[in-house]
C-alpha cells in the first residue's frame, strides 16, 4: 500500500508505474500467500534435517501450482566438512526424545517439566547431542560450579568450547530475546565450536533451552541446594543433504542470457524467519506467471529465478555450484 501511494505520488496517478502497481496489488492473492506460510512452517519449526527435506518438497510443490517453470530440488551436502566459500557446511543433525526433568527437590507436578522437544522443538537447542540411551540423572550447576558430567544453566553460548574441555554433560540455554515473555523460550540455533553450525570435529553436548519463568524456578532452587533432573536426547548425526529449491519465470532473452535471482531462507523455526519471506516471493512470482500468461504483462528480457535455500550455506554452495547461472552475477 504505502509502496502504491508512493509511486502515485512520485510518477502521478496515470504513470505506467502507477498502473502496474495498482493491477498487482488488486492480482496479488494474499490469503493463498498465508496458507503458503503455514505449510512451510509445519515442517520448518522442528527444524531437523529430515524435516528441510518435507519442506522442500511442499515448496517444490508450490512453485509448480504458482506457475514457476524448471522446478528442481538441489541438494547440497551436510556432512560437516565441504566447504563452500570460507564457510564449512553442517553435519545433517535429527532428534525423535527431547526431555529434561526436575528429579530433586520435589517441586510440583506441573512445575516438574522443563523441556519436551514433542511439545515444544524449541525446547532442545539445534545439533544438540545424546545422552545415554534412556537418559541420565546428573546436577544442575551455575557457570561457576563445577562443570564436569553436570548441566551447566546461564553459561553462554560461545563458551561451548570451555564446557567440552572441562567434560560438562552439556548446556541450559536461559537466552532470550525478551524476557518479558515468561513462558517462551530463546531458538538455538547456533551449537557448534567455532561458529554458527556442528560441524564434524564439533563436540556433541547436550543443550536444552527453558523459559524465563523455568530459568527463575532453577535459580530459586540453586539458592537453597543441590538440583538433580533427569535428561533424555535421543539424537544423531550423520552425512546427508541440505536442499534447496528453485523455479523460473522464463525470459525472452533465452537460457544463456543473465538471470534476476529472488531468493529467502528456508529452514528457519519462525513464520517470521523466514516462511512469510519465502512465501511472499513465491507470491510475487505467481501473480507475475499468471498474468504473463494471460497477456497482462510481457514476458520478461531475463529470466527471473526463485530460490528457496538455507541461509548463507545454501546460497554460497549454488554460487559454486552452478557458476553457469551465476557466471554474469552482480550486486
């Protein structure tokens, strides 16, 4: 809308500009956008590995009903030691048991749960590592307790390192970006020891996120004693893919000519990050196909390509890996 108002103001009401605005804005079919933004993110919110590949099928599946020609699932490699660019690519990383149970000191039963990844994926932080088949009883300690086979609560993230070294169990994540909201609990997303993703010589902790009511609850217990809790991770690792997904609105200038990339990040946990973004390209590209195709609009001179990828990863491995396409790339 303020887009639209802008350019009448700017060109006039009778701009060419204006006009086009005006008919995509009145073609734009938002609440097929939205449904768009749910299927891809029933998959994406528990993101573990199996799960980017059901959400690129369903993209895949979405690009061909919007009209998007070459439809293709890429699949790039997460096994922890390719490298695109500077970056290393991720071990593929699953996880089925996810829980974390206050043991000692009895508290109430509703108070008990701190974590179920089946309830809440956000519960466990990504690439979290196993614990013993079954789980394990073990202590909750502050940063500056004794780390060795306990739970650490409150250290932070890029002290992961530290945590291997000195043999914790793993990590309580209390990160939060508003701790006003009591009873949601910070994405982890970022558990590797030299950066954002595990990659293979990475240590696999364990790592549980909690929420701010829970993170007060352990606090409030540590000051009075001991904290024992029972963890269960039923998690892997192992070599696999890391997809991404693309289509095309074809141009006139032919399949050598240069190329409009449009792209967003697929397999984020939020609707906000980034579903709304990859479903609104995807809109975009369905409103321009249908009209191309009813004579509403020429055909474009290049072609334009959506692209459906992880963030960074996904798009510094298709910059490698199709220097055919990519050969004429520019900011």
């Amino acid at each position: 809308m303020a887009m639209a108002a802008g350019s009448r103001s700017a060109f006039g009401q009778n701009s060419p500009v204006s006009k086009l605005l005006t008919m995509l804005q009145r073609e734009t079919n938002s609440d097929q956008v939205m449904e768009d933004v749910r299927t891809i993110w029933e998959t994406d919110r528990w993101f573990t590995f199996p799960k980017f590949e059901e959400t690129a099928k369903s993209v895949a599946a979405i690009m061909r009903r919007s009209g998007l020609e070459d439809v293709e699932i890429g699949s790039g490699p997460a096994d922890g030691v390719t490298q695109s660019g500077f970056w290393t690519m991720p071990l593929a990383w699953d996880v089925k048991v996810g829980m974390l149970e206050i043991v000692d000191p009895q508290v109430p039963a509703e108070l008990r749960l701190l974590a179920d990844f089946q309830r809440v994926p956000a519960s466990i932080g990504m690439w979290s590592g196993p614990t013993p088949a079954g789980g394990i009883t073990t202590e909750i300690v502050l940063a500056s307790g004794n780390w060795k086979g306990n739970l650490v609560l409150g250290a932070p993230l890029g002290a992961k390192r530290a945590l291997a070294k000195a043999g914790a169990l793993g990590l309580i994540s209390e990160h939060t970006e508003n701790r006003a909201l009591l009873d949601e609990r910070g994405w982890v997303n970022s558990f590797g020891d030299n950066g954002w993703s595990f990659t293979k010589p990475s240590a696999p902790l364990v790592c549980f996120s909690i929420t701010p009511r829970q993170s007060d609850l352990l606090h409030e217990l540590l000051n009075k004693g001991p904290v024992k809790v029972r963890a269960n991770v039923d998690s892997r690792y192992y070599a696999g893919v890391y997809p991404y997904v693309t289509g095309v609105i074809r141009g006139t200038d032919g399949a050598n000519a240069e190329e409009v990339l449009s792209l967003g990040h697929l397999f984020e946990q939020g609707a906000n990050d980034n579903a709304t973004g990859v479903s609104s390209i995807i809109g975009a590209a369905a409103t321009l196909s249908r009209l191309i195709t009813e004579g509403k609009l020429p055909r474009p001179k290049r072609t334009i390509r959506v692209l459906g990828m992880s963030e960074c990863y996904g798009m510094l491995h298709y910059l490698e890996q199709t220097k055919d396409r990519t050969n004429t790339f520019r900011l």
